[in-house]
C-alpha cells in the first residue's frame, strides 16, 4: 500500500494506490507533524475510496481502526453469498471470509447488480420470546417519546412575520441521549441509533403539517414499537433457522417459523449475499390461526387482543439478469380485467381477472360507509361515553383494517404474476399504464404500480410508468 501524506492548511491527506477495505485493514500511523490524538489524526485525515467496479473515487475519513470509511451509498459486499450458517450459533452479521474476499461498490454500482429486500417469518416458541423481547418494547417505546420530545424542544414556534417554515436544527440526537436521557445504555447501541433515525424520519415528514400548516398534532409513541438491531446472525440445525441476537443485556435464540406457508422466504435466506438489519415486532393474531400467540387485555374494555411476534430481516440479494429477446412488453388495465399484458403488436397475451379484488373493493366501501354515518350518530347533541360505544367502532376498525390487508395481499399476488410471465417469457422490461380504472374505481392502484416496480428490480426488468396526461 502506498501512501503518500502532504500537510496543507493542518490536513492531512493520505492517498492509497487501492484503498478498498482489504487494502487499509492496518491502521496507517499518525504523521509526526500530527498531534497524538486519535481523534485530532482522525479529524485531520483524508483517505481515498475507489470503486472496484466502475474506479469511481472519493475522498473519506477514517474510522478509528484506520479503515477508509465508505461514503452514504456505498455498501461492502462480499464476492460469495452468506447464506445461512451452520450451528453452532454465534454473534455477527457478517461473513466468516476474510477481508480480502469483499468488494466496495458506490451506489450506483450497487443498484445495477444488487437490491436489498425484507423477509418476514414468524417467531414460534412465544411464551419464552415475549419474555425476552417484552422489556426492550418498552425501552424502545419510552426512547421514542423522549427523542421526539427533545426534537420539538429545538424546534422554533412559528411566528407571524415567518413567510416560510425554518430550516430544521441541527442536533446530535445520540449525544443528547447519552447525556441526558436516564435510561440510555438498557437498550445495545445500535438498537438506540435505530429509534433515534426512524423517530427523526418521521419527524421530517410531519414537520411542515404539524409546525407550519398546524393540520396534525405531533406523533404519540405507543407500545409497542419495533426492537431493530445489527448485531445478529441467522443460522440453521436439524430443528430449522434460528436467529442469534442480542436483546437486552445478553445474546438470546429465537427459531423461526417451519410452516410451509413461509417456504419462500426461507429459501430466500438460503440464498442472500449479506444481512443487514433485524427488526423485531408484534403483530395481530386470529382465533382461527391455530399458532402460538400471546393475549393482552386493553385499558379498560373487555376487549382481549391476540398477537404474535414476527421477524423482519433485511437481506442483500442479487439482482437476475434478464435476457433482451422480445424487448418490451405493455401491461395496463382495462374494463374486464384488473390487469393485461400486450406485446409490440398490441395483442393480449395474457391477462388477470381477480374478480374478487373487486368484491373486497365494494366491502371496503360498505365498511368506510358505516364508519362515516356511525360518527354522523355521535355528535356533541348525542355524545356518548367512550365505553359504550368502544366495542362497535373496534370491530368495524378491524374490519376496515382487515379489507385493506386483503387488497395489498392481492396487489403483492397480481404483481408477482405480472413479473414472473414477463421474466418467463424473456422481456427485458414493462411498460405499465393504469388509466383505465373502471374495473375497480377505488382499488389502491399507486400499491399495486408500486409492487411491480420494486419486483421488476429484483428480476433485473426495466419499469416505465405512464402517467395521466393532464
């Protein structure tokens, strides 16, 4: 490794002949005009990335270990898949290859040949899970009120010679929580980081509506929400995949789901180049799923709530080539059926009825209706008490909620067949056009225009949406 270091200003500027990760795993000395600090040499510090595959460089700081730290985008990718890892079980995300078997990709690199997707698989053996992954809920959900809290505390209140929003303030929200907030350390570090960017995530999006346009009140937290963390890895036995983690102070096993309902997803794991990022959360549960779950009473109401643990795993998979034989193929909606697939002729070659996508449509209609004449009934002259009427409007909520999972259910199902006779019959791309509504008027078509996108990615297809001339 060659390494040349030039003072200018105070700076540092390290430049390596091929400064990818495998290259800078030994810590490069501080210079000697340099003071001996590691974090002023860190400061004062500049190393080169390159791009293995397209030799784009860019300048970076160094981590403490003195590895060049990759920019936002860039991803570390092993050259072999990971797969799933054998027992016993151990505590890492991150393949048992060496360093030298890695590649830095930018991003744009990273899209053309990889995309990252999340599998989501149940947790069985509940009674021994909530006991483990209960207390972090609470953590988490308590982090999530205190770091929105400190946001709106920086925030400044809109005044009336303001003709525009100010911009938002810079804070380091992980250092205010080590400082300040008493509970910080119960959760593991990369479980607090995560709380703390998916508050500050929601709070870019609500900002305008809840400082500026006063349309919505800041958002209350509540229990329970998702425990994420980094530190995992997923492994497999004579008895299934099982996830090793750690939760709370201490690493914990959790097995997931053997069920042939979830045979595509566990194949999916089998064949993953990296997994990045857990997320453990709780989910509604049936009487008539005949699964494991745990009941919970709501305040006051007698009212009792199923729910079971789920696995949300973010993996890196690669992208599937597809072969440029028949060029393009067109895909829109019509009159009598949901979808329809045309070639370069404009010949229909295939289609998708889902008669039943526009059944589920008109109850959902119904069950918006009884909701909106049921809060017509419960004006200030007819006020009720929240009890009396709590069990009705639960059950036509659950019910709106139920329709709703049906229609993105049948989205996810119509997408997928759209893709796969696309890749099957060896198109390089889809042309999707949804003007033509009548099928179903009030279908949830921005979801389903969506799926097929991001599914067109995962094949490696070509996506190009046709939008409504205004």
């Amino acid at each position: 490794m060659i390494i040349c270091t030039a003072s200018s200003a105070g700076r540092a500027f390290v430049c390596c002949s091929r400064p990818s990760v495998e290259q800078v795993t030994e810590s490069p000395q501080a210079p000697a005009e340099l003071s001996t600090d590691k974090s002023t040499w860190i400061r004062d510090t500049i190393m080169i990335i390159r791009c293995d595959s397209c030799k784009s460089e860019r300048e970076v700081k160094p981590t403490p270990k003195g590895n060049a730290r990759p920019p936002r985008g860039w991803r570390i990718i092993p050259q072999a898949p990971v797969g799933l890892t054998q027992a016993p079980v151990g505590l890492s995300n991150t393949s048992s290859t060496s360093r030298l078997t890695k590649n830095i990709l930018c991003k744009k690199c990273f899209a053309e040949s990889y995309c990252t997707v999340a599998v989501t698989i149940p947790v069985i053996g509940t009674k021994e899970a909530w006991k483990i992954i209960k207390p972090q809920w609470y953590e988490t959900t308590a982090l999530s009120n205190w770091v929105l809290d400190n946001i709106i505390k920086h925030e400044k209140i809109r005044t009336p010679d303001q003709e525009k929003l100010s911009k938002k303030p810079k804070i380091y929200l992980y250092g205010e929580a080590r400082d300040n907030y008493p509970r910080f350390g119960i959760l593991p570090s990369s479980a607090s980081l995560s709380v703390i960017n998916r508050v500050e995530r929601d709070w870019n999006t609500d900002r305008y509506n809840v400082m500026w346009s006063y349309k919505q009140s800041r958002r209350v937290y509540k229990y329970a929400q998702p425990y994420t963390i980094s530190d995992f890895k997923i492994v497999q036995d004579e008895n299934g995949i099982k996830i090793s983690a750690r939760i709370g102070d201490d690493n914990h096993t959790l097995s997931l789901s053997n069920s042939k309902g979830f045979y595509h997803q566990r194949r999916r794991l089998r064949n993953i180049i990296k997994y990045t990022e857990l997320t453990l959360y709780r989910r509604k549960a049936n009487d008539g799923d005949h699964r494991s779950f745990e009941v919970e009473r709501t305040n006051g109401q007698p009212i009792k709530r199923r729910y079971r643990i789920y696995a949300k795993i973010c993996v890196v998979v690669r992208k599937e080539s597809a072969i440029d034989k028949n060029g393009i193929i067109g895909v829109r909606t019509t009159k009598d059926s949901l979808v329809a697939a045309f070639d370069s002729k404009n010949k229909r070659i295939w289609w998708y009825n889902a008669d039943h996508a526009r059944r589920i449509v008109v109850k959902h209609e119904k069950h918006l209706l009884r909701l909106q004449r049921l809060s017509e009934d419960t004006k200030h002259e007819r006020r009720k008490p929240k009890r009396d009427g709590a069990c009705y409007r639960e059950m036509i909520s659950n019910v709106s909620k139920k329709d709703v999972r049906r229609i993105q259910q049948i989205a996810d199902e119509v997408a997928k067949s759209v893709v796969e006779f696309a890749y099957r019959r060896k198109y390089n791309g889809i042309v999707y056009d949804d003007r033509e509504r009548s099928f179903a008027n009030n279908f949830r078509w921005s979801i389903l225009k969506e799926k097929i996108k991001s599914k067109c990615n995962m094949r490696g297809l070509k996506f190009e949406y046709l939008q409504e001339k205004e």
